[in-house]
C-alpha cells in the first residue's frame, strides 16, 4: 500500500465516512470480534513458541543424554560398575560417565516410594549417566561389547521414547499454528457480515451518494477505512490484555513441567506487536470483498 493510500485511510473522507455508521452494532461487533480474537492469538503464540522450545529442548538434551544401567548381584554390583566405567572412558565419542550415588537414585524414587525408600530393600539396578561427545559413539557397538563383558549391563539412549515426545511437541506447535489461521479465518468471516449488515443498513445513503457520482471505489473505501481502523483498535486492546495475562502465568520451573513457561522470552515478545496490524490487514481484504461485492448487488 503507498503512502498516499495510507494517509488516506487515516484521514478519511468525511462525505463518504456518512456512508458508515460511525457506533452501533457493526462497530460493536467488529471491536469486540478483532479484540476477542487478537486475544486468543496471544496465547497461541505464547503456546507455539513454547511448543518449539520444549521440542528444541528435549531434542537436544535426550539426544546427548543416555542411561546404562547394571542389573547385578549385590556383591557383583561394585566390580560390575568399575568394569562398565573402564569401558566408558575408553570408548570413542563418549564425552564423560558418572554412576549414580545411592542419594541421586533414591531422590529418583521418592515421588512413587516416599523419601525414606531404602533401597536396599528393593531390586534396583546402579544407574550410570552417559554423555555423548563429537562426533557421538556408536550405540550397537557398545551395546556388543558391554553385553561380552559386562553381562548385567544394558544401554538405553531413549530412542525409543525420546522421538514420540519431540514429535508430540512438534504436532503441538503445529496446531497452534492452525490454530491461529483459523482465529484469522473467524475474524474475516465475522468482520465480512459486520460490513455486509453496515452496506445493507445504509443502501438509501449509498443510492444518494450514487446519485451525486460517487463512484463504487469511493463508497467502499469509506466502509475499508473504517472496519480496518476499528479492527486496528479492538486487536490492539486485545494484544494488550492478551500480553498482560500471559506476563502473569508461571514462569518456568522444574516442578511444573511443560505446564510453566508457556510464556514469551526474550525476542519473542516481539510477535505479539504484529498481530494487530495483521488483524487490520485481514480486516481491510475482508471489507474491501465483501463491499465491492455488496455495491454491485445493490447496483
């Protein structure tokens, strides 16, 4: 759009602005719609980023984390974690191991047993902590040679649970974003039947503009400017408060899980901004086709 067209719809034409009421239940509607649905894009947004991170996250932690652990014999335990160390370190790729202390498994079990689990009184295996270097080793291979020499001993580098969650993240952001094209599909419908409910209500004052040879282009940039304008607004007011009730949802926490942080950070409080002059473009496509289709059936 030129500047001239810009400046224009700001300014406005105050013969053609009579051509649309200025209050009513076509403004009404529009500014409650656009701030309604500015509203829910806020959250979808905070939603789809936070999806995103969450699938960056797990992605990258679970890819380099995996879990050896070593079902022995009380007496055997010991012998049996020294020998898996020694061929930890020598193993190419792995960038450090570290066997788990009684303490570490204990708190592990504490949210199914209780604090005081004592674990000598159940059959849990010692747990050794393995990190992936460049380039990564090779998972078969090691699995081979603990099963030779190490019998008790089974590597788990949560392939097998780690690809569902990154994906559920992902399809989680993905709807999200749907979601979004479909609050923008509403908001076109809903502004398409304000403007066709403001033309239809005032045909008698486009048939007299007509009259004094207005044009068609004239009349609907009258209707353009002001939806558009009024979409402006309400989405404006509705990313506002949309901003304000995610600034007070939790912040993200180790306890919480997935359901804290769910907010913006950093740049991301960036997105929010463009969504009400989206909303004014949706509002402004949606008016100019549903008024020029109007003015040529009341031709």
């Amino acid at each position: 759009m030129s500047q001239g067209r810009i400046r224009k719809m700001l300014v406005g034409d105050p013969q053609a602005d009579r051509a649309v009421p200025p209050s009513g239940f076509t403004a009404q509607l529009t500014l409650f719609v656009s701030g309604a649905m500015a509203f829910l894009v806020v959250f979808a947004l905070a939603l789809s980023l936070a999806a995103g991170r969450l699938a960056d996250r797990w992605a990258d932690e679970l890819a380099r984390a995996a879990t050896l652990r070593i079902n022995a014999p009380a007496d055997e335990r010991a012998a049996q974690t020294e020998a898996v160390m020694k061929i930890l370190r020598q193993t190419p790729g792995v960038a450090s191991a570290r066997a788990l202390t009684v303490e570490e498994q204990a708190a592990m079990l504490a949210p199914w047993f209780g604090a005081d689990v004592a674990l000598e009184a159940l059959p849990v295996p010692q747990l050794i902590e393995v990190i992936e270097g460049e380039p990564g080793y090779d998972a078969t291979g090691l699995q081979l040679r603990l099963s030779a020499e190490v019998p008790g001993a089974v590597l788990d580098d949560h392939t097998r649970w780690r690809k569902p969650l990154v994906d559920a993240a992902n399809s989680l952001r993905l709807l999200a974003m749907v979601a979004i094209l479909l609050i923008g599909g509403a908001m076109a419908a809903m502004i398409t039947l304000a403007a066709n409910a403001a033309l239809a209500a005032n045909a008698q004052v486009i048939e007299v503009l007509r009259l004094v040879g207005a044009q068609d282009n004239y009349i609907a940039q009258a209707f353009i400017r002001r939806f558009t304008l009024r979409a402006l607004l309400g989405s404006a007011v509705g990313v506002a408060l949309g901003m304000v009730g995610v600034l007070l949802m939790p912040e993200a926490s180790e306890e919480g899980g997935f359901l804290t942080g769910l907010g913006f950070q950093g740049f991301g409080w960036l997105w929010p901004l463009s969504v009400p002059p989206l909303g004014a473009l949706v509002a402004f496509v949606a008016t100019g086709t549903a008024a020029r289709r109007k003015l040529k059936e009341l031709a």
